[in-house]
C-alpha cells in the first residue's frame, strides 16, 4: 500500500513487453519486428517460444537510429545532386 502512494520513478520505463506492445512501440509490423530480432538488430530477449523486450531498450534503439544533421553549403548540396544522378542529362548540368 506503501508503494502505490509513492511517486512512481523513471525505472518504471525497464520493464518487460512483448510482441504487440513492441509493435506499438516502434509501429513496425509483426513480422518485421521479428526479422530485426533474428538478424540482432534489435535487443531482445526469447525465453522458450516467445520473444520479450524492454521498453527502455526499445526506445533507446530508436533515438540511436536518429541521422545526425549536417550544415552544407550550396556547392556541397549540388555537388552531392550530382553524384547521385543516375545518368546524366542530355543537355548537361545547369548551374
């Protein structure tokens, strides 16, 4: 009775969820959540037949996959455009 009038803590996060919880979480399908835990690309645990995550690590996997921005200067842009055409334009490149 104690426990439930104390003020919950951030530890609350690390606790154990399972597939369709974790569905939610990153909102990815069943079996593309499966397919990240086979390959170990993302953390989880399988006890038996079932595959168990926490929601903590959960969220932590998704804040690590974040790109980080870089500042580019025109030139740089148009030079990157460039280098990912996939063939060059019959009249050339306009600048």
């Amino acid at each position: 009775m104690v426990a439930a009038l104390q003020p919950q803590t951030s530890s609350d996060k690390h606790r154990l969820v399972e597939i369709d919880e974790t569905c939610k979480i990153t909102r990815k399908a069943k079996p593309t959540i499966y397919t990240l835990a086979r390959k170990g690309l993302i953390p989880a645990y399988k006890k038996g037949k079932k595959l168990y995550f926490y929601e903590d690590e959960l969220l932590q996997w998704i804040e690590s996959g974040r790109k980080q921005m870089q500042a580019m200067s025109l030139q740089e842009q148009a030079a990157q455009i460039v280098h990912g055409a996939k063939r060059k334009p019959k009249g050339g490149y306009n600048f």
